[in-house]
C-alpha cells in the first residue's frame, strides 16, 4: 500500500484528538497531501477502529476510487484548502470546546494576546455560518484562512493548517489554548488588543523561527 506509514500518522493524529482535549467521539477530520489529491479520513468510522486501508484517497478534483470508504462530510474544503494553498500538506479539523465555544459567537479571536500570531496574523477570523459539508462552507473557510495557518468556523469548530501534520496539530493545539486564554480573560474585561504594528512584527519573527525549525 503507498504511503502506509503517512496513513499511520494521519490516524494517529486522529487518535490524539480526544486525550489532549480537542473533541470527542468521531468528531473532526485530518487529512494529508500526497501526489495527486490527498488522503482523508473516513465518514463514521471510529478513530480507535480505524486502519490504514480505510482512509480515502481523493483526487483533487475530488473523485474517490471506486471501493473506497466514504470520505469525510467536509472533504470540500480539504481540496479547496489544497487548491488554494500550495504550501499546506496537512489539515487538521477539530470541534475543541473553547474554540467551539467562541465560534458560537460567531466572532474571531483578536490580537489579545502576541500568540495569535502562530496563526500566522493579527487575529484569528471566523468564518460566516454555512452547513457541515457544503461548498458554502469551504468556500467560506478558504476566505477565512487567506494568509492565516487557522481559522474558526461558525457554530461549528476550527481548522489548522501545516507543512506536515506534526505542525497542523501544534496549530490546532495553540488555538485552543488561545481560544481558553481568551474567553477567561473575558471574564475580567474587555482584553487590551496589541497594535497591527507590533502583531506585524510578531508574526515575522514567528516566520523566522519557523524556518530555523524553532
């Protein structure tokens, strides 16, 4: 089977989601680039069950060879992701509680704190609300995520991009973390956002330790 030890990976990046607090049960998706589309992982397959034959490959026209398992419902913006980013190889889609929680309000996650940068700007937008699954939905999450690593995703959750899936959950992580930060500080008062200057030159410096690999 090609790429069996990239299928091990995305399913153990899918395993992971539920220990380190990023959603429950089968909620979620992972997918990665490989030569010609991507592989995904299934619709209602539990992760703990999952094998490496049961993940999709999908062209990126979006095609599944005949045989293959459904893909996930929100395999629209995993192609259009790709499509549109040529530099991303792994996306990561979780329903973790604080970020869900704050998508819910249907607003993003400003410059509160100099971290949001790691999402690779000066806020973490949300994307308008539009069904699970639905061209309207990727459509909306490839405007949301237009120079950004991750974005929210109305009533719904968030979506990490990375160079690899390794880099993809670091995002996933950090935006919940963020996300956690956020709404705590909330609690107090309205949090003092940081200036686009300094965010400018946050996220230049997060792009240069980046690059020298932290």
């Amino acid at each position: 089977m090609k790429h069996h030890a990239l299928r091990r990976q995305i399913i153990a990046t899918a395993r992971s989601f539920m220990p380190l607090g990023l959603g429950v049960g089968t909620a979620g998706n992972v997918s990665s680039r490989v030569r010609g589309g991507f592989l995904v992982t299934p619709s209602g397959v539990g992760y703990d069950g999952m094998r490496p034959a049961n993940l999709v490959f999908m062209s990126q026209s979006g095609t599944v060879r005949a045989g293959a398992l459904k893909p996930s419902s929100e395999w629209r913006f995993h192609r259009d992701i790709y499509a549109a980013r040529p530099e991303v190889n792994a996306i990561v889609h979780v329903h973790s509680p604080f970020a869900t929680a704050i998508s819910c309000t249907r607003k993003g996650i400003p410059a509160f704190h100099y971290m949001v940068a790691a999402a690779g700007g000066d806020s973490i937008r949300c994307a308008p609300y539009a069904t699970f699954g639905t061209q309207a939905l990727s459509s909306r999450a490839v405007r949301a995520l237009r120079q950004r690593r991750a974005c929210l995703l109305a009533n719904h959750g968030q979506i990490a991009l990375g160079d690899d899936l390794s880099f993809a959950l670091e995002i996933a992580l950090e935006v919940e973390e963020l996300a956690k930060q956020y709404w705590l500080a909330t609690v107090f008062a309205k949090p003092v956002a940081l200036d686009k200057r300094e965010m400018r030159k946050i996220v230049a410096k997060f792009r240069e330790y980046r690059r020298q690999g932290g």
